[in-house]
C-alpha cells in the first residue's frame, strides 16, 4: 500500500502537468498523511536540510565553470583541436564532436551544457557539409550525455552524497567508462556514414595542428588539475569544483579575454538559474527520500529482490532495467535522489560494490537524458539546433542502443570499471 500512495501521488502531480519538484512535495507530503505523521514543520524542516550539504557545493559551482567555458572561448577551442586532430577523416565532423564532448566533459560535468555548446557550434557545419540533420544532432545529443561520467560529474557528486559514497572515487571509476562510452560512438557513427560521400575538410598540417594545441593548452590543462588534485589528495570534489569556476573565470577574462567585467552578470544569473532548479529538486527529493526511509520500502524491496540477492549479475540487470523505465518520465537528478536510498540496501545486501553499482547507475541516468519524451539533451539539442524533437529522436536511437550496450557489458564485465579504478587509486 505504501509503495502504490508513493508512485501513485508522484505519478498523478506529474500527469497533471505540476513540476518535478512540486510533485515530488505533494508526494512526501501524501506519504506523511498515510503514515499519520503530517506536519508542516517537519516537510519544511526536511525541505531546506536537503540542500543544507558541503559536498552540494559543487554543484552550483561546476555550473559556472560550464557557462563560463561556453562564453569564454574554452568551448571552441576545444572543439578547433578536435577539428585539427580528426577533421579529414570520411565523416571527420562527427569524430570531432565525439572528441570534444569528451574533453568537454572532463571540464564542466554537465550535459547540458556540453550538448548546447556542441549543437551550436557543430550542427551547422555538419549539415553544411551534407551529412543527415537528425543523424547528426542525435550523435551531438549522444555525445553531450557523456559529461555526467567522465569527472568532474554533477552526478556523481548528487550519487555521492545521497549514498554516502567516496565522489572522489566515482570521479575516478568514471574515467574509463566514459571513454568507453565515446568509443561505442565513434564506431557506430562509423557505420552509419561509411556510404555517405561527403567531403571531408583537408588534413591540416603539423604547424596549425601545434598552433591549436597551444591556442587550446589553457582549457586542456583543467581536468589535469582536478584529477591530480583529487588523486594527490590536494583537494576534496567540492574544492575541485571552486578550483574549476575560478580557473575559468580567470582563463576568460585574463588570458583569452573573450569576458569581459560587463559580460559576467549574464553568466553568472545563467548559472544561478540553473543551480536554483537543480538544489530545489535536491531538497524536494530528500522530502520523500526521508519518508521512503521512515515507511522502510527498501525493506521491502529488498524482501521483493530477496530471489535475486545471490545473483549479482541478474540482480543488476534487473535494477538497470528499471531505471531505463524510470529514466523515460523523470529527469536524472531526481531518479538519482528517489532510488538510491531504495536500491542502495539491495545492492549492500547482494554485496555489490557500492562505487562500481555508481558508475553503472549513473551511465544508466546519463542515457535517460536522450530517452524520449522527456529527455533533457533532446530538447536542448533541438532548441539550439532548430530542429524538430521527432528528427532528433529519430537520429539519436542508434547512439543510444551502443551506449546501452556498453552499459550491460559493463554489468556482465565489472572489471571493466573497476581494473581502471583500482589502478588509478594505486
């Protein structure tokens, strides 16, 4: 009864149109009547405790790290490096944004941002050149969702602290798998163009591909540091996150000069806007993630899996399964805060790895940013891109069935995140 007043009000608001984090209130707020336990006091109490985090601070400061390389030049840069590097190749332009999404993604960890960047930079040049319109904003889409994996992660950081799990150890676990993401994208992308008779650009010679290396070193040398700091231990994620926006923001208006003083309140509101959407989820989430607790559902849940707690990898499959549906009707901050405190328990109790069950949660959420119809991504490719959601999902459905496959070879091979991590964390 519980579990069906839970899914049941959250549902309901939603299916009326109520925001996410209003329905997510209604929710805590309906869970608390039928435990008979209402009180006002206590929703408002547990509303701003939800917010009220260390780690969190990351958050709103990996956003400004993202909006300040999208302004300040870092962005295309990056993306003039991957031209320089892969360019000429049959369907080069593909291989370019798959290149700079994922040195993008070790820059400012949100998806949105990176498949914004990318649309507007890249989508005209690929239509230009005669490559498909829906091809290539699925493929920008594709590759935008890579961000969330390679650190630094505003995922990973929200995992982390609803699990009380190590960030800096997701940061590290997500290193390879992101890559590996990119990888199923280069070669389905391979695939689908290997008839296609567009021309290439030219190669570019030695001198301008060592000219966009130096033009791009500033950008390049960012998720150098964070990673070695967070290795070394010189700093936690949350520090690592104020590290980014402020090496950023001095990359911008000191070296590139692309910002200048006036330029900065657009920037910095954008943001603000952003992050205030986000931690108001946090907080409306954590209503209910407290109340799941209370009314002990992943008690029961686990009762539920019990069959399945001495077949990890079946176990797995299942949980991944399920957030592939849930990933269809929420977006991922709140399907990260409403089921990992339910499935957190199953994965403890079939002795899961909780750092590795991260990795895979979290690649599963990133994907249900391109999961129609209420995929994030596709709704900004297809606003910065000027296309139709229909086209966009059209091109976007081979991307997403290699990064699935990925994902469930990753579950059926676990060394494949945790060989690098144990490598990495010596």
């Amino acid at each position: 009864m519980t579990i069906a007043i839970f899914l049941g009000s959250l549902l309901g608001a939603m299916a009326l149109g109520i925001p996410i984090a209003f329905s997510l209130l209604i929710c805590g707020a309906a869970l608390m009547w039928h435990l008979d336990m209402f009180d006002a006091q206590i929703l408002a109490q547990n509303v701003i405790n939800g917010a009220d985090s260390f780690p969190l601070l990351a958050v709103p400061f990996f956003m400004l790290a993202g909006e300040l390389m999208n302004h300040g030049g870092l962005s295309r840069r990056i993306v003039d490096l991957a031209m320089a590097l892969v360019g000429h190749i049959r369907g080069g332009l593909g291989y370019v944004a798959i290149v700079a999404a994922c040195i993008l993604a070790a820059l400012s960890g949100s998806a949105v941002a990176d498949a914004a960047a990318l649309a507007a930079l890249l989508l005209p040049m690929m239509v230009a050149a005669g490559h498909d319109r829906a091809r290539s904003a699925g493929l920008i889409a594709s590759a935008g969702i890579i961000a969330p994996v390679i650190p630094p992660s505003i995922g990973f950081v929200i995992f982390g602290v609803a699990a009380n799990v190590s960030i800096s150890k997701l940061f590290l676990a997500g290193i390879v798998p992101g890559l590996l993401l990119g990888a199923s994208l280069w070669v389905t992308w391979w695939w689908l163009v290997r008839k296609e008779k567009v021309v290439p650009p030219p190669r570019r010679s030695r001198g301008e591909v060592a000219q966009a290396f130096r033009r791009s070193t500033w950008a390049l040398v960012l998720p150098v540091i964070v990673i070695v700091g967070l290795k070394m231990g010189v700093f936690t994620p949350t520090e690592a996150a104020v590290v980014a926006a402020v090496y950023a923001l001095a990359v911008s208006t000191l070296v590139y000069r692309e910002l200048g003083f006036r330029d900065l309140y657009p920037v910095f509101l954008a943001a603000a806007k952003t992050t205030s959407v986000i931690m108001f989820l946090v907080a409306a989430a954590m209503v209910s993630a407290w109340l799941i607790t209370v009314a002990q559902l992943p008690a029961q849940v686990v009762s539920l899996l019990q069959p399945l707690l001495d077949q990890p990898k079946l176990l797995l499959v299942a949980i991944m399964v399920l957030v592939m549906v849930v990933g269809t009707a929420l977006d991922m901050t709140p399907t990260i805060l409403l089921l990992t405190p339910v499935l957190m328990p199953v994965v403890k109790a079939a002795g899961i790895d909780p750092v590795y069950f991260g990795v895979l949660f979290i690649i599963n959420n990133a994907i249900g940013l391109i999961t129609p119809p209420v995929g994030t991504v596709l709704n900004t490719v297809a606003g910065v891109g000027r296309i139709s959601m229909d086209e966009v999902t059209k091109g976007v459905l081979p991307f997403m069935c290699a990064q699935y496959l990925v994902m469930f070879l990753m579950v059926l091979f676990p060394q494949l995140v945790m060989a690098p991590l144990k490598l990495l964390t010596g």
